[in-house]
C-alpha cells in the first residue's frame, strides 16, 4: 500500500450516486411487511386453533368429492 496508510479509513469524498430505484425497493419491502403482519394477525381470528384448521379443510374436502 503505498501514500498514506489510513487513507481507506477517509469518508467517501462525495455522496455515492443515488439509484432511483432504491426508495421504490424499500417502499415495496415496507407495504410487503405491513400486509404480513396483517395477514398473521388474521390468521389468528380465523383459524383460533389447530384443530380449527384441520376441522374446516376437513369440511372442504367433503364438500368438493359429492
């Protein structure tokens, strides 16, 4: 390594070039998040338990062989 040897440890003399994409990805990834959140606290109303779950895809079957 030669010139100065704390010279890698300087701060970026300008600002890296902004990607217009980046806010789009991090807005898709927080509307992503928020609907899981709202799909797992559904989930829990709809199903209250395992034996719910099981009990109305039981039902669903049934239904789809007559």
């Amino acid at each position: 390594m030669s010139g100065d040897r704390y010279q890698w440890l300087r701060a970026p003399a300008r600002r890296p070039i902004a990607n217009p994409l980046r806010p789009v990805a991090l807005a898709t990834m927080l509307v992503a998040s928020a609907e899981l959140l709202a799909r797992v606290n559904r989930y829990g109303e709809r199903y209250p338990s395992a034996a719910a779950l099981a009990l109305s895809a039981f039902e669903g079957a049934r239904l789809d062989g007559e």
